[in-house]
C-alpha cells in the first residue's frame, strides 16, 4: 500500500495532464517513436528482451566508428568512441527500444541509479501481476520486493514492481485493470498500451 505521501512526484504529472497544449508545438510532431538504451553485450540483451520480455528483434545497424570528431559532434560521446552494433527491438503495443553496444575511452561501465542524474529505467504493462511476478521468478529475474498500490492520490489504481536485467538495467511491471484515479473525468489522460490513441 503506498501513501499520499509517496506520491507527490505524480501529483505534477497529474496536473500537467490538465493542462493546455503548448501555444507552438514542434512542427509534425507524433509521439515518442523510440528510447534509446546502451548495454554491455548487445546479443545478451536483444536475447534477454526477446526470450524474457517476449519482444520483437528487428533490424540491426552495423558498427559507427569515425576518425574525425564525427562521433563527439553528432552524438555527444568521445571522439574515439564505437558503436559496435545497434538493434531496434519492438515491445508490444508500445515505443520502440533502440539497443546499443558502445566502447569508448571514458565508458562509464556502471548504469545509473534512478536516483542519479541521467537516471531511468522501463515500465511494461502487464494483465496479471501476480502472474507476470511469477513467471520472472521463476526465469531466476531478480524481482525488487513486492508488488506495491497506490492506494490515494492521482495513480490511485496503479500497482508496480521494479526488476532488473541481467546487466542491471532497471525495469518495472505495472497494471492498473481498474485504470488510475486521475482519469476519471479526463477525455484525454496519458498514452496507454491497452487502449487505441483517444
């Protein structure tokens, strides 16, 4: 059970919700197309997402490497940094990821916490929590305690477990069969994998 307290980092989301839209918004813009994530070994974790997640592979790019400054002018990484390989992978009714494997000179090879900036991590939505809780245990995916409600406030509905991949990556399973408490009323609420573009 999780308290008002707890939840006042979604109480700005919430409201944002209710909001108007922005005066100017970037020409053509759709939605989110993909997130990009970089991983120590990319097959380990096209596979992981693949055989765990039931994510689909699709097409991979081959390796970036530049003599020039190329890589630090477009991507913002050393110079000398590499992509080895990069793979799209699709995940359901959802964004697409955007798997990549990097080496560089200055790699920081320990991911980021969420309390770190730059912090972040993946929520899937699930039916059965019980069930999909169940299921990665059993795969030997280390679950982060239990499943935890809210129980007050605007996702009031909403329950969630955080998990990890293999390398560390930071994932999470949510479910709300009910919906969350902040939409009733709404004609428009977040994008939501259950339902067609409202």
């Amino acid at each position: 059970m999780i308290k008002q307290g707890l939840t006042g980092s979604l109480i700005g989301a919430a409201l944002a919700t209710h909001l108007p839209a922005a005066a100017d918004p970037m020409p053509g813009m759709k939605g989110l197309q993909h997130i990009g994530i970089t991983v120590p070994r990319l097959e380990e974790a096209v596979d992981f997402f693949e055989r765990v997640l039931g994510c689909e592979p699709f097409f991979t790019f081959g390796e970036f490497s530049f003599e020039d400054d190329w890589m630090e002018r477009h991507l913002n990484v050393h110079p000398r940094a590499r992509i080895r390989d990069f793979q799209m992978v699709r995940c359901g009714n959802g964004t697409n990821l955007e798997v990549f494997e990097y080496s560089a000179p200055d790699q920081n090879r320990r991911g980021p916490r969420n309390s770190d900036i730059g912090g972040h991590h993946l929520a899937f939505y699930v039916d059965d929590m019980a069930a999909a809780v169940a299921y990665l245990t059993e795969r030997g995916i280390r679950v982060l305690g239990e499943p935890s409600t809210f129980t007050e406030g605007p996702a009031a509905g909403l329950t969630w477990v955080y998990f990890l991949a293999p390398w560390g990556l930071q994932l999470e399973l949510v479910s709300a069969p009910g919906g969350m408490a902040y939409e009733q009323g709404l004609e428009r609420g977040l994008w939501d994998p259950r339902t067609p573009e409202k």
